[in-house]
C-alpha cells in the first residue's frame, strides 16, 4: 500500500535580528556550510517527510529564490507561501499557509536543527485528532538551552499541556519546535488573532489545551538545537565540525 504523503510547514518568516552579523536572512544562516533550512529540510526528508511548504516574509525573495534551486536540486517538493504580516506574531505564519495545508501536518522552525530519529519517532507517537502534539525536551538541565529564550510547557503527569510560554515561572519541559499538527491548531491560532490576542502558535496552544486537546512527546536524548544567536551558532557549529 502506497503510504500517504507527509507535508510539513517551515516557519521562516521572521527577521532573525539577533543573527544578523552572520546572515542577513536567517534561514539561509550557514552550519557547517550548510543553511540552516537546508538543514531542517535535509532532516525532515529523512524522517519521512515528502512535501514541504515553507512561509516566508523577511528578506523573502532571496529566500524563495534560494528555495526554488534547492527544490530543482534536492529534487523534493517545497511550495512557498508569504506572510505578508512577518512583523507580528509566528502564528500568523501557520495561518496564512491555511488554503494548502493537509489536515495533518508537521510545524517546523527553519532555524532549528535536529536528528532525524527525534521527528520519526514523533511522527510514530499516537496522533491527537483536531489537535497538536508537541515533542519536548525534559532535560531541565541541557546546557543547549537558553534559558532567556526557549518557549517552556507545564505539562500533566499523562503528558497534557496545562501551560506554555516563554515568561512562565512553572514549568517541566522545553518547546523543541516540532510539532504533529492539525488545522484544529490553525483554527485556534486564526480565533485568538481574531479575538485581540497575539496569535502566536503558543496562543493558539493555549486554546486547545483546556479541550485536551494539546498533548505531548518526550524526545529523551535525541538532540535538537534552536541556532537563534552566536552563542547557539557557535554550539552548531562546534557539534557539526
């Protein structure tokens, strides 16, 4: 039987300030000589993910341009979508890519770096119909997380989020930016954003939540690591050498 297509959403929209002295586009920021999108996309692949749409906005013609050769010379489908909103929110970047989207999908950041076993065994985990299921890191003491940074989750004993966010004070495991989502997640983020909130993806987390419908999947000891300044740069580096 002819297994069904895995699509993924890259969010790459952003402006990525904190990178600029080595990129000028963020996604295109080089690892080992490799741009870190070039990397997410080379992992995901090799999960088995087999349609890409990627969401761009900041500096987003040297990025489509970029993600058009790519497509042509890793012979894999990549559709690009622009946020013409990259100023605001992430969420508004999930949710412009709403009219091509699957009903499931996996949520992707294009400046994340991770093995390709920790997406596999998330894409095997039990899905959530009409919700989310996020891949979190409870190592609280993994010296490749900045702490200034990282979006934290409060989760449950049975792995349910109870909160997430970057500011909250409790907290037991860290957002590693991959998600298995569904168009549930981009219905609560457009109901947020339409309610007067941020409209962010962790919004729209937080919506879904209180339905039990906003779980997650422990990585154990896969690797992953957000490239989000020099300091996490120089990590990637080293760990790519």
């Amino acid at each position: 039987m002819k297994r069904a297509p895995v699509q993924a959403l890259i969010v790459a929209a952003g402006m990525g300030t904190r990178l600029r002295g080595i990129a000028v586009s963020k996604p295109l920021a080089k690892v080992a000589g490799v741009p870190l999108i070039e990397s997410a996309i080379d992992s995901a692949g090799q999960a088995g993910v087999t349609e890409f749409v990627v969401v761009t906005g900041y500096e987003g013609d040297r990025l489509e341009a970029f993600l058009a050769k790519l497509a042509k010379r890793k012979h894999v489908s990549i559709k690009t979508v622009r946020n013409d909103e990259w100023t605001l929110s992430n969420g508004l970047s999930v949710t412009a890519a709403e009219p091509v989207l699957r009903e499931e999908f996996v949520l992707m950041m294009s400046d994340h770096l991770f093995e390709p076993g920790l997406l596999r065994d998330l894409l095997a985990a039990p899905k959530l119909p009409g919700g989310v299921v996020l891949a979190v890191d409870r190592r609280m003491d993994n010296p490749l997380v900045d702490l200034e940074d990282v979006t934290r989750v409060l989760t449950d004993d049975d792995s349910r989020i109870l909160d997430i966010g970057k500011l909250i004070g409790a907290y037991n495991a860290f957002d590693t930016g991959l998600f298995c989502a569904t168009r549930g997640l981009v219905r609560a983020i457009a109901d947020d954003h339409a309610a007067g909130g941020p409209g962010s993806i962790s919004a729209g987390m937080l919506r879904l939540a209180p339905l039990g419908l906003a779980r997650t999947h422990d990585i154990g000891e896969r690797f992953w690591l957000d490239v989000d300044d020099p300091i996490a740069h120089g990590h990637a580096e080293r760990l790519r050498a």
